[in-house]
C-alpha cells in the first residue's frame, strides 16, 4: 500500500488539477462572502459574484495550455467583482493569482513580467475607479496590485530554483562523465609508461645485439657468438620485468596461474551464475553461429558480462534477455532488461560512479564495433553493440 501512494499523483495529473481548482474556488467563495458580509452599506449582487468566481475557476483548467489567456480571463472576473464594490481581497483574487503564478513558471520571462504588469494596472485601475475617498487607495488599489506583483516575483523564484536545479544535475552528470574519462585516459597512459619502460629498453637491446651479431657471422664469427650467448639473458630480463608489471594489474584476488580467456562458449556458466545471484537470464541466437577471433570473442563475453552485472546491481527486475544475432559482417549483442511499470529505467546503470558503461564502449570500440546504451521508451534498459566479424571465407561454424 505504501509503495503504491506515492505514485497516485504523479499518474493522474488530471484529477490533481481538479482537486487544486476546487480548493482555489472553494477560498474565492469564501472571499465572496466574506465581502457580502462585511459590505452592510447596500447590498451587492451575490449570484453575480459567485457566478464570477466559478468562471475564473473553470478557465483554470487551461493554465498549462493557455496560460496568458487564462490570465487574461480571470482578471477580467477579478476587475469585474471590484466594479461590483466587492472587496478585492486575497481570496476573492485566488484565481487571478495563481493564473500569474503559472504564467511566471514560463521560460519567457519578458512576458511574464509584462503580464503581470499588465494585471497589476488593471487591478489598479479598478481600484482607482471604484474607490471614493484616497485614504481607502491603500486597500483598494495598491494592496491588489502588490499581490499580484507578489505572485509574479514567487512564480519567477521558483522557475529559476527549477532551472538552477536542471543545470546543477546536468553540471555533475558532465563532471562525473569527465572525471571517468580522465581516470581512463590516466590507466592507460600508466600502462603505456609501464610498457614502454620495460619493453623498449630491452627489445631495443635485444635488437641491437641480434643485428650486431648478423653483421659479425661472417667476418668475426667468435664475436658474433658471444654476443648471441649474451641475448637470451637481455630476453630473460624483459620477459622478468614483463611479468612483473602485468602482476601490477592484477587484483589481489587472482591466482597465480592464468585461467584460458573466456568466450562465448561460457555463456551458459555465466547464465548459471547469474542464476545464482537471483537473476534470471534468457539467452536466443539468431542466425548461424561462427567461430569468432579470440580477442573479438573475449570482448563479446565481456560486454555481456557487464551488462547482466549492471543489471544485477542496478535493476529493478530481476530478468534479463540476451540476444545475439550473427550476419554476413556483424555480431549485434543486445542486453535489455525489462521493468515492470512501463517507465525508463533509471540511469543508474549509467551514472552510479562505476565505469561499466564507459568500459563496455571502450571495448566494443576497440574492436572496431559500435555502441548504445540507454532506457528504453517501453521501460527497461537495453545495452547494444554490433562487433564486426572478419570474412566469411576466414571464419569457420561452429
């Protein structure tokens, strides 16, 4: 039952209006007979002042559509209570306010501005007509006016806490972005470095020595024999330090003998897996299954395997659906997941300050393929990728 609330209001925007528009009109009665009460001088016209009010609330309906006609409706009806000597009190101008409420959310903040300018010279100039002596200016002509000015100035306060509250969101979602990319661009330029401090130093070495050594075979051929002696411990030392720095890239977790890389082959453990973790994973095959390269396999296995990751971690159901679809030149992976209330997934797949998404790209890239990712307009979230395969007469079935 209480998770069910919360979402009442939000799914029947209509009956919330409704409610709205007749707390509004039930305040401008109100106002009516407050006036009618307090007015003991000559009586005023009440079915005309209550027809007024239920004029003004109707049009409001129409505030989100026609927000500056609503506008111009209900102060018509607000001028015409005050030409019927009805106070023109806060209540009585509950719907002219809250239309220049609805008017200052706009992004166009020149005619909102002018609007309620425009509305608070009418309200002032009905004041001024109606009202006999000057010393009654201040209830009947310029407190109307401020409360409009007043309407306008929180309708504009909120529409720019709205607009800073959009534009801070998009500033972190960018900040957080950039700050993936960066922490990327650092790991591989430290595994560039790395490499290249190990690698180049002795292969170039090694190189040098092989190429003396050819030079030497015929002429000094003693020489030329010690110095192909002397290479295999140049080879031994960089393979050493290969060993060493690829150690540094391991977790601590891993052993230390390297399991074969997986494939799509594992497919079925992983699913088992998954199955384990309270993830149910349906996967179908289209088309005629080929046997891929070792670093394209290892990378489809991968993205698979981060996107039913990301789903276990993130999703809201616990199901997923796994596509592959073999052509002459393609291999489209295609995760989804499913939700049960017919609304975008949250991106919290994308945006939980992991790098899942961000790798899944660079690997689907790498290979040459393209990338997708993002809710899905029937509900869910959907990771995509096309790998492409190499010739048809390089592949083998499977």
């Amino acid at each position: 039952m209480s998770t069910r609330w919360p979402s009442r209001p939000v799914g029947r925007p209509g009956a919330v209006e409704a409610a709205t528009t007749g707390l509004v009109l039930a305040f401008t009665v109100g106002g009516v007979f407050l006036s009618y009460a307090v007015m003991t001088d000559e009586p005023l016209p009440l079915w005309s002042g209550l027809a007024l009010p239920v004029l003004a609330c109707a049009t409001l309906l129409r505030r989100r559509s026609r927000p500056l006609l609503v506008l111009a409706v209900t102060t018509a009806c607000t001028m015409a209570e005050g030409f019927l000597d009805y106070l023109l009190t806060p209540l009585l101008m509950g719907p002219m306010l809250v239309a220049q409420y609805t008017v200052s959310l706009r992004p166009d903040r020149r005619t909102s501005w002018y609007s309620a300018l425009a509305a608070a010279a009418g309200i002032a100039l009905t004041g001024f007509i109606v009202t006999d002596s000057p010393h009654e200016w201040i209830i009947g002509l310029v407190n109307p006016a401020a409360w409009v000015l007043m309407a306008a100035s929180f309708g504009s306060y909120v529409r720019v806490r709205r607009e800073y509250a959009v534009a801070r969101a998009e500033h972190v979602v960018l900040e957080r972005e950039e700050e993936a990319r960066r922490r990327v661009i650092q790991e591989r330029m430290r595994i560039a470095r790395e490499l290249h401090d190990v690698v180049a130093h002795h292969l170039a070495l090694a190189n040098a020595q092989a190429g003396t050594a050819a030079h030497l075979a015929r002429t000094r051929p003693e020489q030329a024999v010690g110095i192909i002696e002397k290479l295999p411990e140049t080879t031994a030392a960089a393979l050493r330090e290969l060993k060493a720095t690829v150690g540094l890239l391991r977790q601590d977790s891993d052993t230390d003998e390297l399991a074969p890389a997986p494939s799509l082959d594992e497919l079925p453990n992983l699913v088992e897996s998954c199955a384990a973790a309270g993830l149910d994973v349906n996967v179908t095959t289209h088309g005629r299954p080929r046997r891929l390269p070792p670093g394209l396999d290892l990378t489809a296995y991968r993205i698979v395997q981060e996107a039913l990751t990301n789903v276990t971690k993130h999703a809201a159901t616990r199901n997923a659906h796994v596509r592959l679809t073999y052509t002459a030149h393609y291999l489209t992976l295609t995760i989804t997941n499913e939700s049960t209330d017919r609304k975008p997934a949250a991106p919290g797949s994308g945006r939980s300050g992991g790098f899942g998404l961000l790798g899944m790209r660079e690997r689907a890239l790498s290979a040459g393929g393209t990338f997708h990712a993002g809710p899905r307009t029937e509900g869910g979230f959907e990771v995509s990728c096309a790998l492409p395969l190499p010739d048809s007469a390089e592949g083998t079935t499977t």
